[in-house]
C-alpha cells in the first residue's frame, strides 16, 4: 500500500506533540512536588506514595497495550490518549490527594499504552532499516518536555494555581484525541483465535529472542537509576547544599537527552542497531567509572554526568528500535513489554540504590557498570528476522 510521505511526516509531527505533552505531565511532578505538596496540603514525602504506584502500574501497561494488537492501532493511540486525558481531569476536578494519585497514575498507563500503539503504527508503515530515526524523533519529546514544557507549567502555576496545568492539559489531550479519531486510518487486526491478549503476551515472553531483550533492558535501565537516584545527593555531598548545581545538572541532563536523539536519528541506521546499544553501553559504563574521579571539580562532574546520560538516551532509542522487530506479529505487545521491562529495571534501581551509595558512591558506579556488562551479553541473543 502507499504512503504518501506527507502523511507520515505529519503523523511523526503530531505523535512528537502528543507525546512532548503527555511526558511534560509526567515529568512536572518531579521539579514541582513542594508545589503540589502545598496545594494538597500534605508533606512532600506522601506523594512519593504516588511514584510507587506509577511505577507499580508501568508494568501493567502490556495488558492495555495489546488491544493494538488485538484490534487495531488506532483504538491503541485513542486508549493511550484517553488515559492521559481523564488522568489529567481528575486531578483538574477532583484535587486532592487521592485524586493526584488516581489521575496521575492514568497519566502513566496513558503513556505506556500511547508509546506502543504508535511505535507499532510507524513500524507497520516504515522499513526496519529506515525506523531508527523516525522512532529518534518521537523520542524527542522526553527532552522537548524538560527543555520547553516545564517551563511553561511553571508559568502557569505562576500566573494561575497548581492546578492550571492539570486543567489545561485535559483540554489539550481532548483536542489530540478528537484529532486523531477523525484523521488516523482504522485498520483492524486480522481476528482469528491466534491473535488474543494472552497468545501474543505468552508469545513475547515465551520466545527467548524477546525475553533476552526485556532482560537486556531490564539491566541497562536499572544501571543507569543506580546513579540517577543518587546523583543529586552525591553533588551535594561533594560539593555543598548548592542549589545552583542543581539547577545546572537539570539542565545537562536536559541538553544530554536532547543531544542523543537527535545523534541518534542521525546515526542508528546507517550504524546498525544492535552495534550501537554495544558501543554505547560502553561508553556508559566509562562515564559511570569516570564520575566518582571527577568528584573534585564541579565542571568535570557535570561533563562525566552529560556523557552518562547522553550514552543512556542513545542505548533507550536504539533498544525501542531493535525490539520493534523482534516480534513483529504482536509489534505493540513487544514494545509494551519492553517499556515495561525499563519500569522493572528502575523499580530494581531504586531498591538497591541508596544501599549502595550508603556504602560508597563507587560501590554504586561499580555495580553499574556490571549491570551495563549483563545487559551486553545478553543482547547477543536478540535475534530479529533481518540482520540489524
């Protein structure tokens, strides 16, 4: 069938902006939990309440995103924009502290129901050896989030209440989801008794190629949350209750997400997917071993974190991208999985994290760099059905 490139260019437009807002949602509670704290009139320490159960929740999201499978992309994309949109209005009229943690946490099953449906939407219409830098693209959004979105919560919950932003962001998911009702082609699945949630789930988990890579994603996820929980703490430490670095870390990180997107779309292709996440996951592991040796000068440190996280991000994207063809008669499930598969490998992060930093800041970076080296060997056994 073809596709006009108009079409396909203006669907990666508006997936990029749907998602650039869904993540904005997520990705606010964090610089902003004082805030919300406030307004709730709770301590900024019972809403980590409400992160743990996000967290819990990621990993559900395969059950919801299967109806991509199932049915059809289009009712996937909805189902993701409709959780986001109702998360984001009950927190607009119901807001208090269980209903910040109800509506936050249909944020999140928005989101990893959204990601899937239209990562499988795009890996329908766009050759493997073409998808890595259409799938770059939408990925930046993490970083559009962090470079441009916050900033404008910030304005709103400035000029109006904390609040605000919940509001507006349920109008705008409403706007996104009636667009993509009317324009988005509905193309249902093939329904035969082969193609069921629990057919496709049992085929991804039971099929060692795809459970290689939920565990290679599981690993390098969690090694970077081993320093990612702490990194803060640890600038700290080292460097005083400086809030100004702070403030320059969150922006590196930032800069960093931004700069391995966009070097990943530019790239991945044309290198190869899995040879990139190999050469990646060992520059990972070298700027993890070059952190705690920088620790005693601040501009060393926010160089040894850019390089951290700039390695992360390109590993993320191309990982998406291979997983994206491992299964691909149940493409949403397999991304689902694996989106889930990093909720696992964060929630594994954060349990050991602060254990380890307890002990030694090397210890952390250590371990780290062990989990990267786990996460290597086994992506040997991914297997996908054309050389990647």
């Amino acid at each position: 069938m073809y596709i006009s490139k108009w079409k396909i260019s203006i669907d990666i437009f508006l997936f990029t902006l749907a998602r650039t807002v869904i993540n904005t949602s997520y990705r606010m509670v964090y610089p902003f939990l004082p805030v919300f704290a406030r307004g709730l009139g709770v301590e900024p320490a019972a809403l980590a309440l409400s992160f743990s159960v996000r967290s819990f929740l990621g990993v559900f999201g395969p059950f919801l995103a299967t109806v991509s499978d199932t049915h059809d992309r289009k009712t996937g994309i909805l189902l993701g924009i409709g959780l986001f949109t109702a998360g984001s209005g009950v927190v607009g009229v119901w807001p208090s502290f269980w209903g910040f943690i109800l509506g936050t946490s249909l944020v999140l099953l928005g989101n990893v129901v959204f990601i899937p449906a239209i990562s499988a939407y795009l890996g329908d219409r766009i050759a493997y050896e073409k998808r890595g830098r259409v799938l770059a693209i939408t990925e930046l959004s993490w970083a559009l989030a962090f470079i441009g979105g916050i900033p404008l919560v910030q304005a709103l919950i400035s000029s109006y209440s904390w609040i605000t932003p919940f509001i507006v962001f349920a109008v705008v998911g409403s706007l996104f989801f009636l667009l993509f009702l009317l324009f988005l082609p509905a193309q249902r699945r093939e329904n035969n008794r082969d193609n069921t949630i629990w057919r496709n789930l049992a085929g991804v988990l039971g099929t060692w190629p795809a459970l290689a890579g939920l565990l290679t994603g599981i690993f390098f996820t969690g090694a970077n949350e081993v320093v990612n929980l702490i990194f803060g703490v640890w600038i700290e430490d080292q460097f005083g209750l400086n809030f100004a670095a702070l403030t320059i870390a969150s922006i590196v990180i930032g800069v960093s997400e931004l700069g391995g997107e966009v070097f990943t779309g530019i790239w991945l292709d044309a290198i190869g997917k899995r040879r990139m996440i190999w050469i990646f996951l060992g520059l990972n592991s070298l700027a993890a071993l070059l952190l705690p040796l920088a620790s005693e000068s601040l501009g060393f440190t926010m160089a040894g974190l850019g390089l951290f996280y700039i390695t992360f991000e390109v590993v993320l994207v191309s990982m998406l991208t291979l997983m994206s063809e491992v299964f691909p008669s149940a493409r949403a499930t397999m991304i689902a999985a694996t989106v889930a598969g990093f909720s696992l490998g964060r929630m594994l992060g954060d349990l050991i994290g602060p254990g380890l930093f307890g002990i030694s800041f090397w210890l952390s970076c250590v371990v780290a760099i062990i989990l990267n080296g786990l996460a290597a060997m086994l992506l040997t056994q991914v297997q996908i059905e054309r050389t990647s």
